[in-house]
C-alpha cells in the first residue's frame, strides 16, 4: 500500500487548503441508475433543449476525424476574423478560449498580483470568486440590492488594489439585469481606474428593449472587457468554447496569460457554423423561453409558491423545505433542478426553462412532491 504524504501540507498554500473542491454531477446514466428513474430531464445546467444551430449541427456531422491528430488554429484565427466581421471590431479584438471559465481565468491572472482583490456580487457565478481565491486573489463580495447587482456599492469597494469589477448582466441566477442608461453610468463613474468586465453569457435570451450591447461600447470604454459564450444560446455546451471582446491594448495585455491550442477544432469548426445562422436560432429560442417562462410563472403564482424570473433562460422558485430534499424528490420523478445553496440562496432551486411539455410536467412533478 502506498503511504502517507506527509509534506503536501507544506506544499499546500494556505488559499488552496481553504477552497472547497466544486463536486460536478454525475453522468445521466449512472443518476438514472442511483434514483430509479427512467428518463432524466436535465433542468439544472441552463443548456439550450433546442441544441446547436442547424448549421453547427452540418458542421459538426462533416467534420472530418481525421482532422483529429491535427492541432487546431491556436489563437482560433478564423472564429476571430468572423466573430470580427459580426461584431465590427478587429479581429485581435476577441480572445477564444476552453469555455467561459478559461476566459475568467485569461482576465484575472492577466491584471492581479499578490495583495491585488476583484469585486463582484455575492450572489452570481461563482466562478468569479473562485478563480480569483484559488489564484491567491482577494474576493469582495457586494450584496445584491433587489436581487441585482448593488452599482453604488460596488463603487465604493473600489481601493487601490481593486483591478477587476465583474459584472454579470443579465445575472446568473436572478436574471436581473443592468439597462445600458445604468451600465454607463457606471463605467463613467469607473473612469478607467479598473478593468470593467461585463459577462454576457445569457445576453442574447434578453428581449427588453433597454438592454445594452456591450460590444458596441467597447470602443467608447477602453478598460470594459466583455465575455460571451456560445454555451447558452447556441447549444455547443459539450464543445466548451467561449470568448471575450475588448480594446486592443487591453485584449493584447490579457492575450500573454493565454494557453494556445487550448479550444479543439470541433469545437472551433461548430463555433463559427454557428455564426451562419445565429439570428435564426435566437429568434426560436426566445420564443420557447417566452412561452415556458409565461407558463410556469403563472403556475407557480397559482400554487402561492414564491420565485424569481428576470431574463435568461431560468428560474429560480422559493421552497419552504431543503433544497436539497426537494432536489432527491425530483430525480426520482425524472427531473434534475440546480439547488441554490451554493449559490448562497438556501432552500431555493434553479430551474432551465424548455418546451413546454417539459414545464408541464415539471410543474406536475413539484406538486406532487410538495405535498408528500
């Protein structure tokens, strides 16, 4: 048998031994297995049930295997150019990276260095707050004001160590959002002292006529970084392929901490179909978003159960019980939720909205396992 390790303690930095480790879920088929269900509807990680745009779909079924021992474009140069050509701004612009998470990780280590902290919300994606600790970074964590990000509060965090403020419009998971009127304010009353990044992973579910388009911001605020995903909206999850827009000095700063080779050619090749018919795609998934959303809302108003939903693609619903019971209830009805704790919102779930059928029965699953 192999023996202790006694010195990893030592090697362990102090920041490191106080994380948590994030546990993912396991796969569908052994949870289908552990809760005696038959079929599983994944309601817990917001993927888009329509898929990959018809395009990403051709792409993805031409695409030649043996392309597979051939490394990718490093820098994704082609999604670039095209990502360049959409958003009209120079390809040198956009950084692509392994999912957004790689991109949070570009940013941060990019900027900060020991004593340095980034500021965010207290309740929104915490991969913010995660990067930032287990890289040796200070977190400071403003509460949400009316389930949105507190602007004057988050200003008055600012020090002068304070080298990122992470913005995550509309939020993951209130799905609150900032108008372009209010972001703007902010960034003028930033005045450039950080690096503002705004992540836009649900921006295009949001239909409200006040919402900003940061791209077209970027060249007026030349310290706003924005991120985007082809994750949500455009159903390449598994792919994990995400990116950011930003000034060309600042895009070129964070560029030095990048990994090359980093996104896979699938993963490239499907992210730029996707682009072919992009709008297309949008337009039928907002409006099963609009209609599940209309739905379940009203039913959850009906049954006197308390919930938020702003924009995006969920919902978060108020339990008067353990989130985490109610969530062991529900698989065994078939249905997978997303509990809120973690998210510092106990005794809460987060459902993903698709097609109706599926919210119908979801709705027939919660009632039943709220009145056992």
């Amino acid at each position: 048998m192999p023996g202790k390790f006694p010195a990893l303690d030592v090697l362990v930095p102090p920041h490191i031994r106080k994380i948590e480790p994030y546990i993912p879920s396991k796969p569908d088929a052994v949870l289908k297995e552990m809760y005696g269900c038959s079929t599983l509807h994944r309601l817990n990680n917001n993927e888009n049930a329509l898929g990959p745009t018809t395009a990403a779909l051709a792409a993805i079924k031409n695409f030649d295997p043996v392309q597979a021992a051939v490394y990718p474009s490093g820098d994704a140069y082609f999604l670039r150019c095209r990502l360049g050509e959409r958003f009209g701004l120079s390809p040198d612009a956009f950084l692509v990276g392994n999912g957004a998470n790689e991109v949070i990780a570009f940013a941060i280590n990019a900027f900060c260095q020991k004593g340095d902290n980034i500021i965010t919300a207290d309740k929104t994606f915490a991969v913010y707050e995660w990067v930032a600790e287990f890289s040796g970074f200070e977190a400071k964590l403003i509460p949400l004001k009316d389930y949105g990000f507190d602007d004057q509060a988050m200003l008055s965090a600012i020090d002068e160590r304070t080298k990122i403020v992470f913005v995550c419009n509309p939020n993951n998971p209130t799905g609150t959002y900032w108008n372009k009127e209010r972001l703007k304010a902010f960034l003028d009353k930033i005045d450039g002292r950080t690096i503002v990044v705004v992540d836009e992973a649900y921006s295009e579910f949001v239909e409200a006529p006040d919402f900003p388009d940061c791209m077209e911001l970027i060249k007026d605020y030349p310290n706003l970084v924005v991120f985007r995903t082809f994750s949500k909206m455009f159903g390449l999850a598994a792919l994990r392929i995400g990116y950011l827009a930003g000034s060309l000095e600042v895009v070129d700063v964070i560029r030095r901490t990048c990994v090359v080779y980093s996104v896979n050619a699938l993963a490239q090749t499907a992210a730029l179909a996707t682009l072919i018919d992009a709008d297309e795609h949008m337009a039928k998934t907002r409006a099963m978003i609009r209609e599940s959303r209309n739905y379940l809302t009203s039913e959850l108003t009906c049954l006197n159960i308390p919930f938020i939903a702003g924009e995006g693609s969920y919902v978060i619903i108020r339990l008067p019980m353990s989130d985490m019971l109610i969530y062991r209830k529900l698989m065994r009805l078939g249905y997978m939720v997303r509990t809120m704790t973690g998210f510092r919102f106990p005794n809460h779930i987060r459902v993903t909205l698709q097609p109706l059928p599926v919210m119908e029965g979801f709705i027939k699953a919660l009632t039943e396992v709220l009145k056992k």
